[in-house]
C-alpha cells in the first residue's frame, strides 16, 4: 500500500461517518497540484462506494477532472486579467484579455498559480447524500461573468444536436475558452448512465461559481431500506430500555403513595426509552402529544406502575450493552444542548414550541438510532432474512440500514407508529437536511442541528466545515473559535448538570 491509499483508508472513516449522518464533505486547494486531483479523485471513489454507486465511477471520473480543471482556470483567468490592468466584466476587455490567456498561462503556469494562492482563490470539491440524492460540486471563488454564462448555456442548449463523442470532437471547438469540449461532453457521459443536463448545474451562490452533478440514490437500495425500516418497527411494540436506568424508575412508582412525580420526571426525563414510555401512553389517553411532565401528571398511580414494571410487555430490558448505552448518553446531551440553546436563541419567541418541547426533540432525535442499537434477535433475525430476498443488493441494504444514515428515517417511521404529529415526526429528519427545510421550521431545527453538531464535534467525528452556515448564522458564529467556544460552554453546562462526561 503506497502513501497515497494509506491517506485515503484513514479518511475512509470519515467519509463513512459523513456519509452516515448526511453530512457534507469537503476538499480545499489553491493551485491544485496532480497529487492534490488523484487525491481528491479517491475520496469520490469511497464516496460512491459508501453510496453504493461504483459503478458510477469511471463516468464521473472524467467529470471531476473536467469540473476541476475548469475552475482552476476560471481562478487563472481572474488573476491574468488583473495582472494586466483589465476589466474582466468589460466586454472589451474581456475579448482582449482572452486573445493570450491561453498561451499565456500555459507557458507561465507556476507563476499565475502562486498569484491565485496569494489571493485566495480556491478550488473546493463537495460531497454529500441527502435525503435520495448525491450531489457532487465543485465551488471556486471567482464570480462568473455575463460572458462566460452565455458560453455555458450555450453549450448546454447545443447538446442535444450530439448523440456520440466523435460529433463533438468534429463539430466544437473555441479556441479562446478552451477546446470546449467538456460541458458537452460531461452531458453525454451523464446521458449514458441514464441522466440528462437537467442532473447538471451551473450557478452562483455565496459569492462562490458552483458546478453540480445531481444522482440519485440507488433506488433498489433506498427501497430495501424503507421496507426494512417499517417491518422493524411493526415487528415488536417493545422498547429497549437500559436495565439499571429502568431500576432507578421502578423503584421511584413503589417507593410512595402518591408517586413522587417529580422525581420520577428527573430519572425518566434523561432516558430517551423511560421518556418514550410516559409519551406514548399519553398520546394513547389524549390522542395528542404532550410534554414528559405534563405526560405524567396525566397518568395515574396504577398507570405508572404498570408502565414502569417489567409485567408491561413494552419493557424489553437491555443490560450490558455499551454502545447502547452511548446512543442513550448521545440523545441525552442532544436533548440538553437543544433546551440550552433554544433558550438562548434570540428568535425564540417566534416558535410556537416552549423549552420542553424543545428538549423533547432533541431527545427523541436519536430515536432510530436506540431502536437499532437495542435491536432484540427477533428483530435482526427477521430483518436480515428480508435483506436475502434482495439478490444482488441484500448485503448493502442490510449495511446501509444497520449502521449508515437509516437510523434517522427510522426515528421518523417509528414517531408515525407511536402516534405522534406529523410535524415531530418530520422535525426527527430534518436536523441534516436544513436545505431542505420548510423555511417556517428553518430555524427551529437549526437548534437541533447546531445541538447534534456540537457532540459529534466534541468527539471529533465531524469538522467545523460541515456545520450548516445557516445554523451557525442564527447564533452569530462565524468562525471555528466562537464555535469552539459555544461547545465547550454547552458541554461544560452539561457536565454541570447531570454530574457526568
């Protein structure tokens, strides 16, 4: 194994993780040395692989190269044009600073590059699945001109006069841009796998030109794993629950007539699976979901009892098992970070959710994940003889539902099964996806978002980079130090509070 696959098998973990949580991933150069494209041309390959479509990657190969090159040269250009006292957004200019680009630049490459780092202008891949989707960008910070939007469209308005890459070969060739061959040709390559130049963008945004590809998921995978998720979760009405946490609170509903309800809310309220129990019978009683103390104020002495016994046939006790355990302490410490920072939001007043709520959420959003991790040998028997019946994909669909990014589309199937609002349910898959957010939720779910991001942060999991700016935008931060900063008040807090790491 050479330095080079040494590097990309350390990151592998990592794209797994981002992967995993839906999270982007991002790759920085200013001069972009071939090293630097073979690198970068191996975190896509894992990429695809960990979205189960390598067979995408010769295809996108040639597309990444071609992105990535024309980036580099629109950052050239922006540095060439002012070495030589002209307007790039002139047209004059513009047409007579594009006569020598190109043998300019090829013969003095080193030095227009040196002048593109010296003003930080860079090339940036990016990464990310979200929801049945895979986005490939490639973002540089040189702005497009008038100029070089029209060539674009009209490169992307010719393709369809091409059906094979001879054609375009013959027929297109600009000699003051390029050969002009790429967009056309990136076209075509999607075509082949069955897209079109609708999966194929080119915009601005942030100050920033971006060129995306959009794939979907594969969706034989993506179904297996819907499927598999509801059969989990209709298999067994059961909830596993930590054996010496589910002590503490048995002990609490026979300890006095009446149940010291308070108490009983300070352990069950730091358990996602007591908490789950209060929740559900609530919204068995009252058809609507409630706060956990309102939850259990509503229940009676016998209601409590029972459900607190291990003769409740919800009750599935789990003992011994550590990463169960660290989902738990996850889903804990989310739930007191998002009550945390919804109390410091300056926008809160705008929610129609209060602080309990809010804690609630970030409590539950890890819902999926404890599922799966208290999973019983039922529930995995069953589930991996359904994956069988996927021939060429079960062991993906088996993989991607047991330790990638189904955990948070299960919180969601789970929340409709127990009966809770529509609008919780789709809060529980809607903290990795803020894009994607109704903007009425937008910064409600930027808590919880922020408040995830903190932990998985905290245990180096996750880089600054792949927090959403918007979230970070709600409290003002703009650089990793603030970040940094509000973790370690957060985490201190919490320590502070439940007497624990």
């Amino acid at each position: 194994m050479d330095e080079l696959e040494e590097h990309l098998e350390i990151d592998r973990q990592k794209i797994q993780t981002s992967v995993g949580l839906q999270l982007p991933i991002e790759m920085t150069s200013y001069t972009l040395p071939r090293n630097t494209e073979v690198y970068i041309r191996g975190i896509m390959e894992i990429f695809l692989e960990e979205c189960h479509q390598d067979h995408l990657k010769e295809y996108l190969n040639f597309c990444l190269s071609e992105l990535l090159t024309n980036a580099k040269k629109a950052n050239t250009k922006r540095v060439y044009f002012q070495e030589k006292g002209l307007d790039i957004n002139n047209p004059e200019d513009y047409e007579k600073g594009m006569e020598n680009f190109k043998m300019d630049t090829l013969t003095n490459i080193d030095h227009y590059l040196e002048l593109q780092k010296k003003a930080g202008l860079y090339i940036k891949l990016s990464l990310r699945i979200l929801a049945d989707k895979i986005y490939i960008e490639i973002r540089n910070n040189s702005t497009l001109t008038v100029f070089e939007k029209e060539r674009i469209q009209q490169k992307l308005d010719s393709v369809q006069q091409y059906k094979e890459m001879d054609e375009v070969f013959t027929n297109v060739l600009d000699q003051s841009e390029g050969a002009g061959l790429g967009i056309i040709i990136i076209i075509l390559m999607l075509q082949k796998v069955g897209l079109s130049k609708e999966n194929y963008q080119v915009l601005s945004e942030y100050d920033e030109t971006v060129t995306r590809i959009i794939l979907p998921c594969n969706q034989t995978v993506f179904a297996g794993v819907e499927m598999l998720s509801y059969e989990f979760v209709n298999l067994e009405d059961s909830i596993p629950i930590l054996k010496e946490h589910f002590d503490e609170a048995n002990k609490i509903v026979n300890a006095s007539e009446p149940i010291d309800r308070k108490a009983l809310n300070e352990v069950v309220r730091k358990d996602l699976s007591l908490s789950l129990l209060a929740i559900r019978a609530a919204v068995d009683k009252e058809n609507k979901f409630l706060n956990l103390q309102k939850a259990i104020a509503l229940l009676s002495d016998y209601d409590l009892k029972y459900l607190y016994s291990e003769s409740n046939p919800r009750n599935r006790l789990v003992e011994n098992q550590g990463f169960f355990e660290r989902i738990l302490l996850h889903s804990r410490k989310v739930a007191y970070y998002t009550y945390m920072l919804y109390m410091n939001c300056s926008v809160k007043d705008t929610f129609p959710q209060d602080e309990n709520h809010m804690y609630l959420l970030g409590l539950f959003n890890s819902l999926g994940a404890v599922l799966l991790a208290g999973a019983s040998k039922n529930q995995m028997d069953y589930i991996t003889e359904l994956s069988k019946q996927y021939t060429d994909y079960g062991d993906k669909i088996l993989d991607l539902f047991m330790h990638r990014n189904a955990s948070t589309y299960l919180s969601m199937v789970a929340a409709k099964r127990y009966g809770f609002d529509r609008s919780i349910y789709y809060d529980l898959v809607g903290w990795n996806g803020l894009s994607i957010v109704p903007e009425e939720d937008k910064n409600r779910i930027a808590i919880l978002h922020l408040a995830e991001m903190v932990d998985f942060y905290s245990r180096g999991m996750v880089d600054f980079y792949q927090v959403d700016r918007y979230a970070l935008k709600l409290f003002n931060i703009i650089d990793e130090n603030q970040f940094n900063k509000l973790s370690k008040d957060l985490i201190e807090g919490y320590k502070k509070e439940y007497g624990e790491d």
